[in-house]
C-alpha cells in the first residue's frame, strides 16, 4: 500500500486554490442575462388572473424572465 504525503506548501496553495475557484461575488443572486428590460410593463395571463406591473426580460427575442416591480431592486432603479 502506499502513503502519499503532502508538503504543507502544497497543501495551503491547493486550499487556496479551492477557496478561489469556489468564491461568489455576486453574495448567492444569480446573474441574468437580457437584451431587452421592459420596465414596469403591464404583464397580464387571462388564464390564471394575472394583472400587475412586472419588469419583462427579453433575450434572444424570447421572454425569460418576469419579475414582479420591487421584487428586486437593482431593476427598480436601472437606467436606460
């Protein structure tokens, strides 16, 4: 049977390495990635009720995302 050992340098640059590859900088909010942003659009489904402002995000000409105004503020406040 044989025993691998580490140097501890080795160690620390592989734990550093880690740590580096899995950080997040975005604090858990995922990124999204649109086209187009239709701020405070009237988004309306006859099939459930549906009637309210809402931010529609476009890419690709498909809509991908609805998201109810103040649910996320970054898109509250965008500029045009």
């Amino acid at each position: 049977m044989r025993i691998f050992r580490f140097s501890p340098v080795v160690m620390f640059v592989f734990g550093l390495a880690l740590i580096g590859g899995c950080s997040d900088s975005s604090n858990g909010v995922p990124a999204r990635s649109f086209d187009l942003l239709i701020k405070n659009g009237r988004v309306m489904d006859p099939a459930t009720g549906l009637d309210q402002a809402a931010h529609v995000l476009v890419a690709a000409g498909k809509i991908t995302e609805i998201i109810h105004v103040g649910q996320d503020p970054s898109l509250d406040h965008a500029e045009p």
